[in-house]
C-alpha cells in the first residue's frame, strides 16, 4: 500500500495545512450534537487542539535549535544549559500530553455527529475513524501512559560526531522504565532501540497530526448534508509555523523508524522569500543537508538519571545505529562507534 502524501505550502496566505481544520471550518451547526454534550463545535474544538500541539511543539524546537548550537562537546558544556535541558524534557512531555489529549478531542467531534452511542456505533465511517486512530495513536498513547502511569522519566542523551570541518552533538531521549529493579530505557517503548532522537520525537507529533487530521476528514466526507460556506483560512497557520521549527533542526534518527518511512512530505513556497523562515544555519537542517562523502566518525556520549534514594541498579545505554536523514534522499545509515560512556 502507498504511503499516504502531505504537501505543506509555507507561503504566507495560503490554504490551509490539514484537511480536517479546513473542512470543519465550512461545517453548518446544524445536525451537530456537540453542544447538547457541553462541548465546543467541532471546528473550535479542533482548533484548540491543534493549538495546544503546536504551542508545545514550537517550544521544544526553539529549546532544541538552542541546544544544539550550545552544546557540541560531551565536556564542558556550560552551566546554564542545565535549565535548558530541563526545559526540553518538560516540552517533551507537554508535547506528548498534548498529542494524547488530541485523540480525546478527535474522538468527540466525531462522535458528535451521533445522537447516541448505537448509532454511532452502526455508522460504518466511524468504526473506519475508529480502527485509523487506534493506529495512528500507538506511540503517543504508549509513552503518555508509560509516564504518566508507570512513574517513567524523559532522560537525554547526547553523542558526539565529526563529519569533515563539521562537528556537534547528536541529541536523543529515552523514557524509563523499571526491569527486575534496574531503572533503564523502557522495555514497552525501546524493546528494539534504546535511544530515539529528539529531532524524531518533533516529527513524530507531527505526521501523528496529519494521519489523525487525513482520518477524521475521511469521516467528516460521510457528513455531507453539514457542509456549508467556503473555506475560512486563518490568518496565520499554526501547524505550518509549526512544520518550519521542525524543519530547522538535524534530521537523524538512532535507529528507530523515522516516521517519514509510513508518510511522504513535500515543501512547497511560492517564492524564495519564505525559505529564509526555515534556514537555522544548522548542520543536517533541511537546507544544510548531511556530507557522509567527508568521512563520519562519532565520539563520546553523554547521559544521566535521576538517583530515587533506593535504586542502585541503572542501566548503561548506547544507540545501535545511527540514520542521517536528507531530505529527498534515502538515509543514510551508519554503525554508532561512540567511545566513551560520560555521565552528567
């Protein structure tokens, strides 16, 4: 099966990026019964939503932008990053809190065309919506519940490299988990990869966003009798500001599935003007693509927990795998030969 195609134009004052906001902003009132449940109508409910995502997602990735542009060596960082670090944990996880309270908030409009429960659940679009997000949510609903239910916590990591005159640090996460009393990365979400890149992590968000918006558009199409008046454009896209934060940063993974494996995403900008937006001078950013032909080495690495007063027992992480990601291009996949375990 194909994998499904979004094209995000960057252009000021173009339509807007995801299907579900622009047909919920054409939807008549009428035949909704989202009110008599005490909620918004389903437009403003999806705005909130889509919102709330973004506000977190634009902040992780200028916290990220800034890490990365101070933090290149495992040695001497300096000391004020220790609150920027903490800031992006926080931001991950908002993020991902965020990004499961939207499948609440895609779940009610939907249901809200539904007078009860027995009809909603006759409604074969709906059932369809039904089996699409449980897909699109695994990850989100995997980690949320893991941290939020299992007192699992976002801990970085960060490895050195050195391509050419280029050098830094590759950022990554991984969120805990307990196994026969050793605190390590989380056998549920890391049983096949111990590290996931925080730049991936951005991403993540993001085409969870487009499949879930593509899957209610698919339902929203089976209530034709609702539509009515055009298209309302905002008058600045938030998901689009938001495509642009995570445009701007490296684009690696550490071996997981990069998410750009289940979806095909194209930029589009009526001039040069609007490049400018997404040119962060960072190297491997959309328009600083990775140099493997320069030769590529890693170096040391760096990560830490977070002492309970009991646990004595912690696991020594380290990626298996690194994945450079050009855009247009296949990736490029190399062995981690990271020499040093440094702990901060």
């Amino acid at each position: 099966m194909s994998k499904p195609t979004f094209s995000i134009d960057i252009s000021a004052g173009e339509p807007i990026s995801l299907e579900a906001q622009a047909i919920l902003s054409r939807l008549s009132p009428q035949g909704c019964y989202h009110e008599s449940m005490n909620l918004r109508l389903p437009f403003g409910i999806y705005n909130v939503s889509i919102e709330r995502i973004c506000d977190k997602l634009r902040r992780l990735c200028t916290r990220l932008e800034q890490f990365f542009l101070e933090v290149t060596r495992v040695e001497g960082e300096p000391a004020e990053t220790a609150n920027l670090r903490q800031e992006i944990v926080d931001y991950i996880e908002l993020a991902l809190y965020a990004a499961a309270e939207h499948v609440d908030d895609l779940e009610a409009i939907a249901s809200g065309f539904f007078k009860d429960k027995h009809h909603k659940t006759k409604n074969a679009p709906y059932r369809a919506f039904e089996i699409d997000l449980k897909a699109h949510k695994k990850f989100v609903a995997t980690a949320a519940n893991n941290i939020k239910h299992q007192q699992a916590r976002i801990r970085l990591y960060s490895m050195e490299y050195q391509n050419g005159p280029n050098h830094g640090c590759l950022h990554g996460y991984f969120i805990e988990g307990v196994t026969r009393g050793q605190v390590g990365p989380s056998g549920v979400l890391h049983r096949e990869q111990p590290i996931f890149s925080v730049t991936t992590f951005v991403w993540e968000i993001i085409v969870f966003v487009l499949l879930g918006s593509m899957s209610l558009a698919n339902f929203l199409r089976s209530q034709t009798h609702q539509f009515a008046g055009p298209v309302k454009n905002p008058s600045v896209d938030s998901f689009t500001k938001t495509f642009v934060a995570a445009a701007r940063l490296p684009n690696y993974t550490f071996g997981e599935q990069h998410p750009f494996e289940r979806v095909s995403l194209s930029l589009t900008a009526s001039s040069d003007g609007p490049l400018t937006s997404i040119d962060s001078g960072l190297y491997g950013s959309l328009l600083h693509q990775w140099m493997p032909e320069l030769g590529l080495t890693y170096g040391r690495y760096s990560f830490g927990y977070q002492g309970d007063g009991v646990t004595k027992s912690f696991t020594l992480v380290a990626p298996k795998a690194v994945s450079l990601r050009n855009w247009g291009r296949p990736p490029i996949e190399e062995n981690s030969t990271a020499s040093t375990r440094n702990q901060y």
